[in-house]
C-alpha cells in the first residue's frame, strides 16, 4: 500500500519550507504541531497555546498565514488525517486477520 501524501503532510511540508522566515512566536507554534500533530487534532485552542508558550491569538495568526480562516479549520484537517489513519489500520488489521484464517 502506497504512502500517498495527504492535505496535513503537504501542511507540514510547508510550515517546514517557510520555518526559517516566520517571526519568533509563529515559529513557537510551527515547532509545536510539528512535534504534535495529535495533541493540535484534539486539544483547545487555549491548551495548545499555553503548551506552544504562545497567546491564543498567535495560533489563530499562524492559521491565518498557511491559508486558513482560522485555528478551527485547521484543526479539522489533523482530526481528518487522524480518522483516516484509524481507518486505514483498522482496514489492514480486517486484511490480516482474514489472511491469516484462510
């Protein structure tokens, strides 16, 4: 099964590509999803700003400058990749399982 490069991956591909040119407190939150992508998909917003050491605001700045309206949007593409992943996976264990019985 192929790794096919979904919309987070291109994210993270970019946030990685622009690192060096965001100011200080962007980077602060690049460096957090990055490192994070799960706590972004189902923490708050309030949460993920006191852990990136950043103000809420900052979060919301950040979306705003990699094409979102808001840290809401794309907090919804982490939980995206993440259903899809739990789908794939339970989709290979089902595989498994029925390769291993025959």
């Amino acid at each position: 099964m192929a790794n096919n490069p979904t919309q987070l991956t291109i994210l993270q591909d970019e946030i990685r590509r622009r690192y060096d040119t965001l100011s200080k407190r962007l980077k602060q939150v690049a460096r957090y999803i990055l490192d994070n992508s799960n706590s972004v998909a189902f923490d708050t917003v309030a949460s993920i700003a006191q852990q990136a050491d950043v103000p809420p605001s900052t979060l919301i700045r950040f979306a705003n400058a990699f094409g979102f309206s808001g840290f809401n949007e794309m907090k919804q593409m982490f939980k995206q990749h993440l259903m899809e992943e739990t789908a794939n996976y339970t989709e290979r264990a089902r595989l498994f399982r029925q390769t291993t019985s025959d």
